[in-house]
C-alpha cells in the first residue's frame, strides 16, 4: 500500500467504495470472533482474523492520511487534522493488534513472532503521509462547529445526480443516459442483451459476454469484482453495446498480468465485424516495460482509440492472438478520460447490473467501535513505542539482510509541540524556531519544518519545474512534529545543485561534523538524498554507504542515518538538503563533533 493508490475524487469515490467493501469483511469477522467460545478465539485470530484485521486498519490509516492531503489542498484545514487523527488512531490500533498477537495471545506464546515493523523483510506500509493543517484560523474553527467545512471544500467528482425519471432536467443539460432505479427504463434506449452507456463511459466484466468462443472463466479472480477470462490463441469474446454518444471514443484494458517469457501477449480488438486495432503488452516477462507497477497493482492497463463510433447498437469482439491472455474488464470512455485505480462501476447491462450504482460514497471510521472491540477481544492491549533506529558508521560495513538494527529505546514522547489550542486554533509558524541554528556543547540540531519559514535562516528551493519539499506529519514532537517531503512519484534529480533543496543557516565553532539526518523511505527508489555545505555537494562517493541509503532493514521506518562528515570553519554555513529523488522524507537534522548519536523525541531540544 502507498499513497493515493485509490481516488478520493473520481466516481462516486472509488477509495470510500472499496473501504465500505472492506468494512463489510471486517465487521463480518469481527461477528465470528465475538460468537467463538473463549478457548477459541485466539486459534481463530492465529488463523483467518489476524490479515483482515491488519489489512483494514492498514487501509484505514492510509484512506485518511490521502483524505488529509486531499482536505489541505481544498483548504479545509479542520478536516485536514481530522484526518490525520483518524489515520494516526487506526495506524495505532494496528499496532495494539501486533503487540497482543506477539505478547498477550496464548500467554505470550508468539512473542516476537510477528514484528513486520521491527525487523524485515518482509516489511509492511508504514507511516502513510498525513498532511496536518499549518494554520487554523477562527473562522474555520466556527465552520466547522457548524457542520460545513468538508461539504463546502469537497472536490467536484466524477459523479453526477442519479437519474430518477426520464424527465430528469439536470440530467438532458449534462448529456446522461442513465437508468432509473425501477431498472425497467431509461433516459431513452438501451441494449435488451448488452451494456448501455452511462455516465460517460460503458464499463464492461469480462465474464458479463454476450457469446464466447474459447476463452475460458476463473471465478473469483477478477480484479476487485467479477471473474477472470484467460484464452489460448484464436479465442473470440464478443459483447453487444449500445453508445448514446458517439465519436473516437478511449477504450481501456484491464490485463491480468501474466507472462510469455518466451513468447508475445497480444489481442486484436474488433468493433462490428472490422479490425479496430491490436493491443500488444511490453510486460511480457519480469522486469519488463511496467511489470513492476502491473504485479503491485495486480493489473496492466492498455489503451487503444477506438474509430468512429455512431450511436445505437454495436458488437465489441476480443480476440486472442497469443497464449496466455486474461483481462477482467474493459472500459470505454464517451465523456473523457479520468484517471482511477479501479475504473467505473460496471455498466447497465440487461442480464447482469439492471441497477448500477454509481455513488457518491461515504466511509466513515467508527474508532469508538473499533476501540470497544480492541477492549474487548484483546484485553485492552496497548502497544509500547516503537524504538528509535540508528544506522551509524559501523552501519554499512557488512550485509544487513539478516542483522538487527541498533536501537533505542522510547518510554515516552517529547511534549506536543504543534497541538491546537483550546479554542481549536492552531499556527504553526508561531511556535518554530526563529534564527540562525547556532552550536551548543557540540552539536547543532535543526527541525527540518523550519524551512517552511522561508526566512534568511531556514528556506526552501524548487526546482526548475517549480517542484519544491512540502510538509507531511511525523512521529516527533509528541506525535506532532513535521517532515518534509516531495510527494510527487517516480521523480529524479542527476543535477543535484537543481533539485529542490532545504537550507539551514548555522553557526558552528569549527571542527570536523557528522551529518545525522532522521528520515523515512519507502523503497529503493525512493532512498535517494544528497548534502551540501556552502553551495557545495558532498560527492556521493564520500557519503556513508556511497550515499545507498536503502536497506531493507530500515525501509518504510523512521531512521537516524549518518550521512557524511563535513569539516566546518567557525562561523556561520549554509547547510543544504537535496531532494535526489521523489518519497524521501526528512525529520531532523543532527550535527556533531563528537562520536555521538543524535537524541530520542523527548530529549530533543532545538538549537542544541
């Protein structure tokens, strides 16, 4: 799981409607569980609960955290940390699940047994990227009380008004087709043995055909709903359509990524009895074209433009021109292309869907439900704080596959520095330090949110695209401190003085530093940061680990990592963070003159 996976804004939400989908399996086991005797509640957790408890909460926390980045650009800054808590409350119970798994259940049978935070791979998603409100003023707080702020700062989604009768006038002004919910007429014709087009699309299952020739269905394996259809070489699908719009319409593949490591994976498509084009996949084989994005999505999408298209009835036909084609759903767009995870609901179809749905959808995280249920089934179980890791000189000297890290160990948080106030207000401007980062007893300390001060002192550069560090939420500071990061994916700086950068003022008394940085990454390629001092880039090579961050015992944790060793004259420097690639995020900066390691949360102190 990552970030912005699923589409808060398009259809109806598909985000909120794949959670009520998961929210429907958790409450379902959750209904088991309670009924079990209590000799048997743990075998059932050990055995069936354990993943879909995890994997909800998982969810959960990642909904919320994409919600608040969505709620702080529609500035609506009070849901904003709504959100953040929410994702914050489910990450914890997440963790209360893993703590009574490994030391309560069957007496501490299982202890450490089960620590995909502590010790990988494997590894699991952590710390999804909450975007907390900086400023909250008054107003806001009062819109709030009143009910108003996340309906009035909503995105326009991809949705329209269900069409209720054939008179619908919103409906004729926005070009629908849509059905009505008797499921007996629509908003003019419809095809008696097909799909009909609706809501800008006709959205198609794959195993909803109307002939077949071949292929071959696999229950269960669709990709979030409906079957899988896989075929030999020459095997014909065929589905009638009825088009109420009509034009050059973009038709999408929803192709199960198989592979023909020796071979090709292509499909012709044929629109009433005529070639319309043939679709080849460049993944056919590991590491190939977009295989990586394919298995962690669990689908390979392609796209053809379909000619000209009238409006009426027409026969699509799909055949497969290689071994091992499987698709689960093809969509065709009439109104334009939105971007999504899952694509639009299945269409009206006379057989299969006479009542689509198509939003919009709301999900909401009951936590006081869900906290009744950890007191209940879990005895109450709360998890310790996680230790704080540190990757040090000796870090890099050997293979860390296998290796625990160095720790520390937390019993307590540093204070809440950027909590609202009591009127609910909040600014977190005000209470960031101001001036130059000067050493004291030998180290210099820098909380890397200063630079949205953009001051002489601390400040950020964008790159020449305008691409620049933004603010996520953190774990310091009592659970409220903030780090920076570039939250745009696939991003690459070779040009390291270009990338975009945080620069710190410093007063140093002169010596030689280590360069600690807290900072969090989520795969290999996203472990990629650069240092400089005065305008100056420390070479690659001359950082620790020749500046590989990535290691599989660290990634997706927050982590104190020795960077490099600057010599610094007394006086005042320009200390730089470089953004070398996008999804690195950046807590802290530590530097010191001794053989030191950088303090946990709560004996941070700012400046020294």
């Amino acid at each position: 799981m990552k970030a912005n996976v699923f589409s808060q804004t398009a259809y109806g939400n598909e985000a909120a409607r794949r959670m009520l989908r998961y929210e429907e399996l958790f409450e379902r086991t959750v209904e088991i569980h309670q009924s079990l005797p209590e000799e048997e509640r743990d075998a059932f957790l050990q055995m069936f609960a354990l993943k879909i408890y995890a994997g909800y909460l998982i969810n959960v926390s990642f909904y919320y955290a994409d919600r608040s980045a969505l709620m702080y650009r529609q500035g609506c800054m009070v849901d904003a940390d709504t959100c953040t808590a929410l994702s914050r409350e489910a990450d914890d119970r997440k963790r209360d699940l893993l703590y009574y798994y490994n030391r309560k259940m069957c007496g501490g049978k299982w202890d450490r047994i089960l620590t995909p935070e502590e010790f990988r791979p494997p590894c699991t998603a952590l710390y999804p990227a909450c975007k907390p409100a900086l400023v909250i003023p008054k107003e806001d707080v009062l819109r709030q009380e009143h009910g108003r702020q996340e309906t009035e700062c909503l995105e326009e989604n991809n949705w329209r008004a269900d069409c209720q009768a054939a008179d619908n006038p919103k409906a004729k002004s926005q070009g629908m087709d849509c059905l009505s919910t008797d499921s007996e007429r629509a908003c003019g014709r419809y095809s008696e043995n097909g799909y009909t087009e609706g809501e800008g699309c006709i959205s198609i299952l794959a195993d909803h055909f109307t002939g077949n020739d071949g292929w071959h269905r696999i229950d269960y394996l669709g990709r979030y709903e409906g079957s899988l259809m896989e075929a030999e070489a020459g095997a014909l699908l065929e589905y009638e359509l009825y088009f109420t719009s009509e034009g050059e319409f973009l038709l999408e593949f929803y192709r199960f990524p198989s592979l023909n490591s020796t071979g090709r994976i292509r499909l012709e498509v044929l629109l009433d009895g005529k070639s319309a084009g043939i679709l080849e996949s460049p993944s056919a084989d590991e590491w190939r074209g977009s295989w990586r994005e394919n298995v962690m999505n669990n689908v390979e999408k392609l796209y053809l433009r379909l000619p000209y298209i009238a409006a009426g009835r027409h026969m699509l036909r799909i055949r497969a021109l290689d071994r091992y084609v499987s698709f689960s759903k093809i969509v065709i767009y009439t109104q334009g292309y939105t971007a999504s995870n899952l694509g639009p609901e299945e269409s009206y179809h006379a057989q299969y869907n006479r009542d689509p749905g198509y939003g919009p959808y709301e999900f909401s995280f009951d936590t006081a439900a869900v906290s009744e249920l950890f007191q209940n089934l879990f005895d109450g179980a709360r998890a310790e704080l996680p230790d704080v890791i540190y990757a040090g000189k000796t870090f890099w000297a050997s293979n860390r596959l296998y290796l625990k890290n160095a720790v520390r160990h937390q019993d307590s948080l540093g204070v809440k520095k950027y909590s609202c106030e009591e009127d609910g207000t909040k600014n977190v401007f005000s209470k960031m330090r101001q001036g130059i980062f000067a050493e004291r007893n030998g180290e210099i300390r820098i909380d890397c949110e200063c630079a949205l001060l953009d001051s002489k002192d601390a400040y950020r550069t964008a790159d020449l695209s305008g691409i620049a560090w933004e603010h996520v939420q953190s774990e310091t500071d009592g659970k409220t401190g903030l780090a920076m990061h570039i939250a745009e994916e696939g991003l690459f700086w070779e040009n390291i003085p270009q990338a975009p950068s945080l620069n710190y003022r410093i007063q140093a008394e002169g010596g030689s530093y280590q360069i600690w940085t807290l900072l969090k990454y989520d795969d290999v390629f996203s472990a990629r940061v650069a240092i400089g001092v005065d305008g100056k880039v420390i070479p690659q090579e001359k950082m620790y680990g020749s500046g590989r961050l990535f290691n599989y015992g660290t990634k997706q944790n927050w982590v104190w990592m020795l960077l490099a060793d600057a010599e610094l004259a007394l006086g005042e420097h320009t200390l730089t963070v470089y953004a070398a690639a996008a999804g690195i995020r950046v807590d802290r900066i530590f530097l010191t003159r001794e053989e030191s390691i950088p303090p946990i949360d709560v004996e941070w102190r700012e400046g020294g």
